[in-house]
DNA sequence: GTCGCAATATGTCGGAGTAAATCAGGAGAT
DNA sequence: ATCTCCTGATTTACTCCGACATATTGCGAC
C-alpha cells in the first residue's frame, strides 16, 4: 500500500489542536483542553478517515497488525488502541486468524460526533447531508414544540444570549456559528429530554460541519437572524404551534442554502 | 480481494451483538467472557456498567492504571484497550498525570447501542426511559410518514414477514421480540433516509431492552398485533397521515405498558 | 466425509523508557 | 510581608518491545 509516513501522523497531532481551536476563542472548562491529540488517537483519525472516505471498503480485510502497525511506523499497542476506538464506533471488528475487517456502513455509529467528523473532513456525501437536513427537519420542530412548553427563565436567558451573539459575529466568524450552535443546542436542552440532549452533540457537529461549508462559496444568501428571533419569541411566549412552524421553516431555510452551495462547489 | 467472506462477518457480528449468554450464570462478575468475546471487551462492559449504574459518578477520577489494572487481575494492555473503548464512547477521558475521568453525562454517547445495553443492565433510570419514549414518539411517527410515501414493494414485503413472525411467536419468545425490531426497522430503512437507518439501531436497541424489562412482570397488558397491522396497511396503503398517525398511538401504548411494569416493579 | 492436528493471526502479558502535566518551592515584584 | 510568576521535580499516562497464550481456520489423515 503506499503509505505516507508517520510524520504525516505526528505532524497531524500538534496542527491538529491548532486548526480546532483557535487561540482566540477560549473554550469552557470543562471541556477536553487536551491540547495534543495522543498518537493512538491521531491514528484512529487517519484510519476513521480512510475509512469514511472509502478508501476501505465495507468488507475490505486491513493488513495484519504486525505489517500495518510496521507499515505506519508505530507500535502494536498504539495500533490496536486505535483499532478499540474504531471498533467501539462500529466501523471494524477484529477476529483471530480472521483479521480485521471493515464493516457494513448499517453498523457504523454515524451519529458519534467524531465519526460525523471524519465524514466531513474529506468531501461531503450530499445525499448524506440531505438525509442530515431530514432528520433535524423532524427532531428540531418537535424539540422546539416541547420547548415552547417546559421552557424556564434560565433556557430563554441563554437563548436571547445566543441570538445577540449571533447578531454580533453574523455566521462568518467562528464565534458566531459557536453562537448559532449554543442556540440550538438550548433549545434541545430546554426540552428536559437527557436523549434529545445528546442528540444535541450530534445535530450541533452536522449543524457545524455544513454551515463551515457553506461558508466556502463566501457568499451569504439571506440573514439567519429573524429566523432564529421568530423561534425564540414563540418558545419565550410558550406558542408551541409557531414555534415548531417556526423552527420548520429555519430548517428548510438552511437546506436550501447548503444545498445551493454544495451544487454551486460540486458541479 | 476475498469478497464472499464478508457475509461470514456480518453474521458473527450480529451474533456477537445481541446477547451472547442464555445461561444467566454468575450475574455478578458481568465479566464471564465467552467464545466472541475478548477480555477487553468484557472488561469495558464490566467498567461501562459500572459507570451507567453511578457506581463510578461524573468527574470521579479511578485508580491509577497499574493498581486498577492490577486489582482487575489483567495486563495494564487489556485494560488500556477498554478504557479506549469507553473513552470513544465518550464516557471517560485520560491525561498524564491526572488519569482517568469519568467524563459529564452530557458527553456519554447513550445513543450508541453498547452504552444503550449497559444502561439497561442494571435497574433502569424511570426518567432515561421516559425520555426514550418520546423520542420514539417524535422519530417514528415521522418515519411512517416518510415510509408511506417511499416504500418500496420489497419494503412492504419486508414488513409482513416481520408482522407474521410477530404474530407466530408473541413477545414472550427472543424470536417474537426480534421481529418486533425487525418491523420498525423496516419502517426507519423503507424511509430511504441513511441518518434514519442509523437512529434505528439505537432506537431498536433501546425497544429491545424496555420490551424484555417489560416481560418481567410476567404479564402481557395487551395484544400489540392490531397496533402494528395498522400501521402496516396505512403505510402499505401509502396512507400517510393515518401511518403517522397509528405509529403515534403505537409508542404511546408501549410507554404506557412499560410504565406501568416499571411503576409496579420500583415499589 | 468426518475428525483432528497444525499453522497463523489476534489476544494477552509484563516491563522499560519517554513525554507531559500538575504541584511545590523559591525568586522576584508589589 | 504578601502576592505573583517562574522553574523544577514528581507523578502519571503514553509508547514501545518481545514473548507467550488462545482461538479460528484450513489442510491432511483416517
């Protein structure tokens, strides 16, 4: 196989924290400020990449630890830890004598942010993104619904914060699609569904990972923002029939965007 | 390359998934390792229900590698490989020098099958399950609706066998359960929509579980054959108004049996 | 054709050495 | 004298290594 060297690995580990976090946007603190990503780490993201990409295809056999672990210039241990990771995300499973194989896509684990994260590093599926679009077009209506019904002073705080910040950056900044995030992301958690919370993770990296597409074309189609303040007055009112009408047409709004965009980058 | 070995894969795999011991021996050590499953695999399940359980809580830091491992009675390798497991569950995080975490609960992927099994394991969260319920009121209505406009001939052919299956063997049989999940997969899958495809697994895992908590009770509430028929022809029918409508009453009825099972097995 | 043996690749083990992050101590500034 | 900041030392996870155990497959013998 022609493999690029380990330093693209290496090299891959200390630019990687670099090009996710940028030193002017501070993050909480209570998440992962792990600057550099381990090597088993970086590894599992080369693979889960390759994977992703195609570049393995379901039912493909990997090359034998002790040849591809050599192969790469690391260790059988690092390998391996970095097969666990990707086998606990469904993509691979290991057996004796059998080897280890890529699995169907039915059983890889789309919905972790860090496999939705390895898809989008390299071009997009649109067809992916669609059915990405669908399925926010189902839970983010329904979310803001029971949000317009449980929501608490505290939730319509945060989401009036979210929606000024959004108004400050506008969505070419990265502050301002963490803002647009922190928007959403209130919603679902003003629902008091832990489940919808987490699907909040996944949502938010689709949300994300299509919106810093978008911004590829470098054109801005429409202002997001009344959208977004249409939404909130309808929860903050407890309207739950406008605001699920509301979130509906934000969401349309936002695949027909995306998708002018990816058409105009693909074609 | 060696191409007619995969369905091999695929069938040792969904083995390996659903429960691999009929014999409920020695529930205690949860370690028991069989034939298909590795030590580190079974040590992640021992640690992941550990965690789900609240034994090990958010921000909880566990004992060095070298004593856990030692006191675990395995090699600091086996337990590495388990703890990568749970760290790309999102379930904990490890730093030099400040070891391993159990990370927030926000950051447990409880999506994922695995995470969704082990949470189950033990006395299941009245509230978690809940909340698992109306996301399936959100996700399934909206699928039905999808599926009666997308279905396919085969899809619907799909569905019938698993009705038929259903009606054969009832919820008290594993047979009887696993066409249940059959049916609603092929509902999620007959949407044409890949995320979807991607949610049943873990909506169908979380079914699976409640379902045999369920028949704990030793009592069948109701005849859950009509419910389904309904919804059946309704989406056969390309009825989607009525489909989402039948799937709607469906995971009502099945929250409000598990309910009540749960309600009176707690007190 | 069935049974059993052997080859092979994954799985498990324990130890040594490296890198990194935290805590403590000390030097300097206020 | 107290506070801040820097520096080092210690602790811990991370990585590597080489050997052995185990399970699965496939071939050969009966």
């Amino acid at each position: 196989m022609h493999q690029e060297d380990l330093q693209d690995v290496t090299e891959a580990v200390t630019e990687t924290q670099s090009e996710r976090q940028p030193k002017g946007s501070d993050e909480r603190k209570t998440m992962t400020r792990g600057p550099g990503r381990r090597l088993h780490g970086a590894l599992a993201h080369k693979l889960g990449t390759a994977i992703l990409s195609g570049q393995y295809a379901p039912g493909d056999v990997l090359p034998g630890e002790v040849a591809f672990a050599e192969e790469l210039k690391v260790s059988r241990s690092a390998y391996r830890e970095a097969i666990q990771v990707l086998a606990a995300k469904g993509l691979v499973a290991s057996r004796p004598k059998a080897g280890t194989r890529v699995l169907p896509r039915e059983r890889w684990n789309l919905l972790d942010p860090e496999v939705l994260a390895w898809a989008f590093a390299g071009e997009p599926d649109v067809a992916f993104v669609r059915d990405l679009f669908e399925l926010r077009s189902i839970i983010e209506p329904a979310a803001a619904r029971l949000a317009a019904h449980r929501r608490t002073k505290d939730d319509v705080r945060v989401m009036r914060e979210a929606l000024a910040a959004m108004r400050r950056h506008t969505l070419t900044t990265d502050a301002g699609r963490a803002a647009d995030r922190d928007f959403h992301d209130a919603i679902l958690r003003a629902t008091g569904n832990h489940a919808m919370v987490v699907l909040s993770a996944s949502i938010g990296a689709a949300v994300h990972w299509t919106t810093q597409f978008k911004q590829r074309t470098r054109e801005l189609p429409r202002n997001p923002i009344p959208d977004h303040a249409r939404v909130l007055e309808a929860i903050a009112s407890g309207d739950a029939d406008a605001a699920a009408e509301a979130m509906g047409v934000l969401v349309d709004l936002a695949l027909e965007d995306t998708r002018s965009s990816m058409e105009r980058s693909g074609d």
